[in-house]
C-alpha cells in the first residue's frame, strides 16, 4: 500500500529521453514500406493488414479515455477484484495491458509507415465501452502531424507518449498499477508495433534489428521507463523479432501455466526457440 501511495502522492515527471542514443535511421525505415496517405486512410489500410490495429476515425464516441478512467475505472475494477478474486493489482495491470495495446502499435506503424503522428491526448481519445470494461470501439481525431524527418516525428511522439501517462498513470495508480508495470506495459505496446509486422511477414525479414529498435525505443522513451528489450530468432535465412520484458504484467495469475511468451518469469532460451520453431513452421 505504502509502494502505491507513494505514486499517488508524487507529481508526474515527464521522463527525460536519451539525446545520446544513436538510432539507425536507415535500417530501420527500410523495415516499412512507407507510404504517403491521410490519416484515416492510414487506419484503415493497417486494420486490413493485421486487425489488431484496431483506432479508427470516429466523429463521437460514448466517453473520452480520461473522463471515463475518472469516473468509472474504480468501479470496474472493483467488481473484477470481487468477482475473480485475483486482486485489483492483477485486474488493473491486464486492462492497463490491453489499452496501451489498443493505442501504442498503431501509432508505431503510423510513424514509421505513414510519417504521422497522430494529434491526440487521453481527452481525445473517444471510447465505445461495456459494462464489463470492454473496449468495443476506440477512435481518434483526424488530426495527424506529417513529417518526413526521423527527428521531428520521434520529438513528436515522445512528447505525445509522456502527455498520454502524465494524464492517466496516477488514475492507474490508484488502481496499483507501479510505475514498472505501467510503463512496461507501454513499452511492450510501442514494441509490438514492430513485432507485429515481423511476425505477419517474418519470411521477408532478411536482417535483424532487434538492437536498433531497442535503442529507439530508448531514445522515445528514455532508459528508466524503456521496459523490454527487443530480440530475434533466426533460421538462418530470416528473422522473427519477438519482445522480452524487464518486468510482468501479471497474466500468470489467471493461469500459472500460462504466462506471456514475452514474459521475463520465462527462460529466455526456451523463449527463443519457441519463437525460432514458429519461423521455421510459417517458412514451410
């Protein structure tokens, strides 16, 4: 409790991004095949590519993230804790998990495969969700910065990043979502961004670049709050970039038998050669 309420108590500091870090620009953009196109059709083209991208353009929604994490997050997840028994820590972390996931992949690939970086903030950010905390539809602005310079388009999503959790990571807080777990959360999110497309088209991938996306993420989010750390496996032809977290989200308490296949509680050569065994299978 004392750990929690530390948090709270605490004003947010916006983290301090890693100026020093060298990123390759190069290999990296080559990973993508960028493309010039409006936001919304930018939306649109990812959920078709892989249907976890899910934001889309929505002129209202029910609620705003941040108006409906003030007024009705305490109640969910109450009710969860109650009901599963697990514990508030355990249902907040999962939902927590699932949100940045909602969010953070998309504007990774709108980034880098666009060059735009949406304008948006947790008040902007509409919702559609249940009663049982269900995200049924999750929508932004048609608002979006275009820029073909690697740099202003990281400046811009950092900056986009640390007013996104100075608005909402002492909700999450409140709810015992530490600090770690809140931003591994989000740095697994912004990897996924990545790993997703590896993972979609893994036998195209002739070059590992697990390093250089490790040290982007760094230098977007800084070395304190940056929480996994990219890897690949290797059939010796392709590459397959999988996520390894610093810390756990928690999954394993639902089943202790099932933990995340980027989970640090997993040996990380046994988490290799699952991920080298599914590039092996998907390249038959």
């Amino acid at each position: 409790m004392m750990k929690i309420k530390s948090i709270i108590d605490q004003p947010y500091k916006q983290p301090q991004t890693d100026k020093l870090v060298v990123v390759n620009y190069l290999r990296l953009n080559r990973f993508w095949k960028k493309q010039s196109v409006p936001l919304d059709q930018a939306l649109k083209a990812l959920a078709l590519m892989d249907s976890r991208h899910e934001l889309q353009i929505k002129q209202s929604n029910k609620v705003t993230l941040l108006d409906w994490l003030e007024s009705d997050f305490d109640c969910l997840i109450t009710q969860h804790a109650e009901l599963t028994k697990l514990g508030k820590a355990v249902c907040s972390s999962l939902w927590h998990k699932q949100l940045m996931e909602l969010i953070f992949p998309t504007l990774v690939a709108l980034r880098w495969q666009y060059n735009l970086v949406p304008q948006i903030d947790a008040e902007t950010i509409g919702l559609d969700i249940e009663s049982n905390g269900r995200i049924s539809t999750i929508s932004i602005p048609n608002k979006a910065l275009y820029s073909e310079d690697d740099e202003v388009l990281d400046q811009q999503l950092s900056q986009l990043i640390s007013l996104i959790a100075q608005q909402i990571a002492n909700l999450f807080a409140e709810q015992k979502v530490n600090s770690k777990r809140f931003w591994g959360n989000l740095s697994n999110a912004l990897a996924q961004g990545f790993t997703w497309v590896s993972q979609t088209n893994c036998c195209v991938r002739c070059e590992d670049l697990s390093t250089e996306i490790t040290a982007w993420l760094n230098r977007i989010l800084g070395n304190k709050q940056q929480l996994v750390e990219v890897k690949s496996a290797s059939d010796n032809l392709s590459y397959l970039l999988f996520v390894r977290r610093k810390t756990c989200c928690l999954k394993y308490k639902l089943n202790k038998v099932r933990m995340c296949k980027t989970c640090n509680l997993v040996d990380e050569q046994e988490q290799e050669e699952f991920y080298r065994e599914k590039l092996i299978c998907e390249g038959k």
